[in-house]
C-alpha cells in the first residue's frame, strides 16, 4: 500500500494569502463586535447598580462575558494563523476550536454568578428603580445586541469560523434575556418586584443553553467528530477516469479545517506511477468539491476480491 497526496512541505510552508486575509477578516470582526459588547456591557451592569434591578444587572454581566470571550478568540485566532511547525505538523487551528471552548468557560462562571444573586434576591425581594430610562436603555442595547448577532454570524458563515459563530450563539442569547428583562421590568413597574429576581434566573437558563450548544459544536472538534460525509467523498473519488473505487474514508478536524484520508483502488495491472498521478486528480477533485479541506491523504491499493462495478458507480459487497 503506498501513501500519495501528502505534502512534503507540512513542516514549512508559510500560511496562504487566502488564509491570512481570512484570519485578518475574523480578527477584524472580533474588534468591532468587542466596541460594541464593552457598551453594552457598561449600559447594562451601571443602570443595573443605580436601579437596584437584578436583572438588568445580571443582564450586563452576560454582556460583559461576550467582551471577555472576544477578547480570547481574538488572542486565539493570532495563534490559529500561525503555519504548521515541528510540534504541530497539523497547523494551530485547534486554538480557534479551544477560544470557543474558553467562551464556555466564561458563560459558566457568570452562569454561577446570576444564580446566586437571583437566588438570594428572590428570598429577600427589593423593589428596584424602575423609570422611562430603564425601558431606553434595555431597548437600545437589544438594537444593538440584534446587529452584532446578524454582523457576527453571517461573518462567521461567511468566513466559517467557529469562533464566530460560538460567539454570535452568545451574543443571541443576549436577545432573549434582554426580551425577559424588558418583560419583567413592566411587571415591576405594574407592582411586581418579584418578577425582577424571576428574570434573572430566566437569564441564567439562556446562558445555560448556550452554554450547551457550545460544548456540544467543541466536542465534536476535539473528539474527531466525522466532517464529511463519506458518500459524498465517495461520488467525487468516482468522477476520476481510472479509479476503480474506494475505503477506509476518514476525515476530521473542524468545519473549515478538516483532514481527509482514504484508500483508492486502482486496477491490478495498472503502473504504480500512473495510480500516484491519478491519486493526485483525485486529492485535486476533493479539494475542489471541498474547499475547506486543508490536506488530503491517499493510500494506493488494489480493490479487494469481493468487489464489483455497478451502473458506472463502484460499491462494496
């Protein structure tokens, strides 16, 4: 079985043009988004003191960790950048994957957070200050919330990062809180206080789901989920005038930075020098068909007795 498609260069190319302005474009987003989230953050968490209103407090301290979590992806998207090394032959990407997790570090820290006063504020009710300026202020903030989530995430698909698009599910669940706060603001203001403490807690149960959805897209990441679908790999390995068919299909990695490898079968009789240059058409064909791939690995060998061609498409019996 001989391996073909691989890159002898891993250990020292320099990133492409395409990847570094992609990388730029990302830490660019995360700049702006991070204006944006800090005013949002001081709006919040500074009425939220002035009024005594727990929830809009714990509203802003949601906010704060969206600023947090930029922060950590910008830092993490300058190492993601960097080529593949002696010590990470497979590149840095992994780091993007690892800030999404360091959001979910920080959406928990304030999840405890919230729970705690909301708890404490709900055995021992206060009625905050409730006035017209907390109504603009929980107002404008969800205009602003509601632009970074649309900014940030057609930045992300665009760009498909998933550091993007882990932040703009935080930064959407802000809506929602936002949605409960302004609602239990006006039951408060109506004679409710109690209500005030509820929103909080309801606060901690969006933060909580996001929370979830993004250990859930990380895990697959660090845990080798499948990217591809291997039928599809399968039909673009077909297009190829010469391969007989194919196996052991792999891949790995993220959505925008996935490793592929599989076994191509050639004919017996055929020249082992005329099946490495087909297996080149073929890894040319799958980055074509799969733009995101960043490598893809062929192992050259014959098809296995049992195995037969039907309508011009090959299968495994």
């Amino acid at each position: 079985m001989v391996a073909a498609g691989s890159r002898p260069d891993l250990l020292t190319h320099a990133p492409s043009a395409a990847a570094s302005d992609r990388s730029r474009a990302i830490a660019r987003v995360l700049l702006h988004v991070l204006v944006l989230n800090l005013a949002v953050a001081a709006a919040k968490v500074g009425f939220g003191v002035w009024s005594g209103a727990v929830s809009i407090l714990s509203d802003g301290l949601h906010s704060l960790t969206d600023s947090a979590s930029n922060v950590v992806a910008y830092v993490a998207i300058r190492i993601a950048r960097r080529p593949a090394d002696i010590t990470h032959p497979y590149g840095h990407r992994k780091f993007e994957t690892l800030a999404a997790a360091g959001i979910l570090v920080f959406l928990l820290l304030v999840l405890v957070q919230v729970v705690e006063t909301a708890w404490a504020r709900l055995w021992s009710p206060e009625t905050p200050v409730i006035t017209p300026l907390s109504f603009v202020v929980m107002i404008a903030t969800l205009g602003v919330n509601l632009f970074v989530v649309a900014y940030e995430a057609k930045a992300g698909r665009r760009l498909r990062s998933e550091v993007l698009v882990a932040d703009a599910h935080h930064t959407r669940s802000d809506v929602y809180t936002s949605i409960a706060v302004i609602a239990a603001l006006v039951g408060v203001s109506l004679g409710y206080p109690i209500l005030d403490p509820i929103a909080a807690l309801v606060v901690a149960v969006f933060i909580g789901w996001a929370g979830f959805e993004i250990a859930r897209e990380t895990s697959f990441v660090l845990a080798d989920h499948v990217v591809l679908d291997a039928a599809e790999v399968s039909r673009v390995v077909a297009t190829v005038s010469g391969v007989v068919g194919c196996h052991e299909i792999r891949t790995r990695g993220s959505a925008d930075h996935a490793f592929l490898d599989l076994h191509v079968w050639f004919p017996s009789e055929m020249r082992l020098d005329e099946a490495h240059r087909l297996s080149h058409i073929v890894k040319d064909r799958l980055h074509e068909a799969f733009p995101t791939l960043a490598d893809v690995i062929i192992h050259i060998e014959p098809p296995p007795k049992n195995f037969e061609v039907r309508t011009s498409k090959f299968e495994v019996l």
